[in-house]
C-alpha cells in the first residue's frame, strides 16, 4: 500500500473529512512516528507491532567491486517486530 493509497481509503472511510485533511493526518501520524525513533523511543502499535532503534556495531567490510577493506562506523537502524495477532493473520492468510 502505498501514503496515497492510505489517504484514499481514509478519505473513504471518513467522508466528513476533506482530502487535505486525510492528508495531513497522515503527514502527522508518520512524523509523530519519526520523531520518536529519532529521540531514541520506542513506538508500540497494540495488535501490528513495534517500532524501536537499533544499535549496529561498528564493523570492517569489503567493496563488493575492488575488494578493498572499509570501516562501516556504528550506527541506529529502526528495528520492527510484529506482533502475533497480525503475524497470526499474515500466515493464516490466503494469497492470489
């Protein structure tokens, strides 16, 4: 699904609700989400999953085309784990 898609189905599902501003709860839900991962907060949706930063160790790696050695310097990835109702759904769902 793609943010314009969900804006669509919001804007559906609520016809009171003019499309901008289906849009601009969107933008706020995702920033809200941003935000929080960026002062290192974890984020828990109950029945999909949640969201924290993760620290990866510094490490050596290789150029995959000279083969030269580099230093990959520590850094903070978001990290997602789903929770089991919807990984339930997900396994139990039937795909075309």
């Amino acid at each position: 699904m793609l943010k314009s898609e969900l804006i669509e189905k919001l804007e559906l599902e609520n016809p009171h609700l003019s499309p901008e501003e289906c849009e601009r709860v969107v933008a706020i839900f995702f920033e809200s989400l941003t935000q929080t991962l960026e002062a290192g907060a974890r984020i828990e949706l109950r029945g999909f999953g949640s969201f924290a930063p993760r620290r990866r160790k510094a490490r050596a790696a290789r150029n995959p085309r000279t083969g030269a050695a580099i230093a990959i310097p520590e850094k903070f990835v978001p990290f997602f784990r789903t929770a089991k109702g919807l990984a339930k759904k997900i396994d139990n769902a039937t795909y075309k």
